[in-house]
C-alpha cells in the first residue's frame, strides 16, 4: 500500500514545464502561452485523476452502495410521479388496485459460487470505470455516465453473466464512454489569428482555475496527509447511505 500511495503522489513533486519553443508567426507570444496553459492543466488533471483513483480505492465498497441507493431513490421516486399524475387523470378518489405492487421484482437466478464471484468482480471493475466521480472534470460526460452506471445496475441485479460479461467488455475497452462534446476540443494553435488566441486563451485560463479551486485538487495541494480526507469522505459516505436506506427500505 505504501508503494501504491507513493506512486500518486509523487507526481506532486512534479512542477509544470513552461519553457516552449515560440512560434515566430502571428501571436507567437499567445501560442506560447496557451500551450503553457495547457500543459499546466493536463498536469493538474493527473495528479486530481490519480488522487481521486487513490480515493475510490479506498472507498469502493461506499461508493457502490451509494449510487445503487441513488438510482434506486430516483426510480421510486420516478414511480411516485407517475402514480400521481395516473391518480389525478382518474380523480383524486382513485385508489390503487389490491395486489398491484408499484416495483417489479427481481428475478431469481441460481448462480454458483464461482459465478457469483466472477459477477461481483465484473460489476465492481466496470462501476469504478464509469462511476460519474471520476468525470468531475467533464461535466458533459456526467449524464452518460449516471445513465451508464443505472443500466449496470440493473444487468448486475439481473443476475445474468453473459450480458455483464458483454456489458463490462464494452465499457472497459472504452466504448461505452466515447461520446466527447466538440466545445471541449483544444483546437490546433498553428495559423490562428490573434483574436481567436485571444479567446482561446481565456478559455483554456478559466478551465485551468475551474480546475485548480476542485476540491479533490485543494485537498491534495493543501492537507498536509491528503489520506485523511478519506476518513472525512468515510463520514459523509456513512450519513448519505443511512439516509437512503431510510428513503428506500420499502423497496430493498
């Protein structure tokens, strides 16, 4: 474990390189200092990326339980919309049918040992790939991810190997999370006029700032044992899912 935690933050000694060859055409000064901007960035994303990677290793079991939880909330509380809008189309004196349950149950499936092993791992690899913690960073990856990790869920209840086998094979090579939005693009610095650099420059400063003030990223340059925000996560974790718990034990 001790190499493990050295490995990460040893990239913290690393200090970003600002010594770039300026292009003698138009805004060379400006190319050169996007290009600046950008090598810090990218170094900041790894250290957060690798931080963040040290975290959810330690914390995998929470992390789990919580966006089961979550999705679950969020279809109960899907379900209850709906019954809401069903009873005021009928009137407000309409009352639900005995015997008709508003969640379906899960299907029961004999697995054996092995197999459940095999699913739990699976699950458990595929979920920390595209768990939308890990895409902080890109706020327009989030949605696929939580929509992502919802339909994981599911196959992981299910109980079906072969699908999480595919599932989890389609996520782990990349696939699953390949739709990148165009606005986050850096664009190709040669042959630009001074006015794009310009633009560009401010942008690419405000995704620098966006990314020196995330919390991740001040914990590790702040905290004198940045680990310790594992036992404060640990805290938060323990409240969250007590909570959810609470709100979804009719239908666990």
């Amino acid at each position: 474990m001790t190499n493990f935690v050295e490995k990460y933050f040893s990239v913290m000694t690393e200090k970003p390189a600002h010594n770039f060859k300026v292009d003698k055409h138009i805004g060379g000064n400006l190319k050169a200092e996007i290009e600046s901007l950008q090598k810090e960035l990218e170094l900041i994303k790894q250290k957060t990326n690798a931080f963040e990677a040290l975290i959810r290793s330690h914390l995998i079991k929470e992390i789990i339980e919580m966006q089961e939880l979550s999705i679950l909330y969020k279809k109960l509380q899907q379900a209850k919309k709906a019954k809401r809008k069903e009873q005021k189309q009928r009137g407000k004196n309409y009352k639900e049918p005995v015997g008709i349950k508003p969640l379906i149950s899960k299907p029961k499936t004999t697995q054996s040992p092995e197999e459940k092993k095999e699913i739990k791992r699976l699950y458990r690899e595929a979920m920390l790939q595209i768990h939308p913690d890990k895409f902080s960073l890109e706020e327009e990856k989030i949605d696929l991810s939580t929509e992502l990790c919802s339909k994981l869920i599911d196959i992981y209840q299910s109980g079906n190997l072969l699908e999480l086998q595919l599932f989890h094979r389609h996520i782990i090579s990349g696939n699953a999370m390949n739709n990148v939005s165009c606005k986050n693009i850096v664009a190709p610095i040669s042959g630009l006029t001074d006015a794009y650099l310009r633009k560009e420059k401010e942008r690419v400063s405000k995704l620098l700032l966006i990314a020196k003030n995330k919390h991740c990223y001040k914990v590790l340059t702040e905290y004198t044992n940045p680990l310790l925000f594992v036992d404060e996560l640990k805290i938060y974790y323990t409240d969250k899912i007590a909570k959810l718990r609470k709100r979804t034990r009719k239908a666990l």
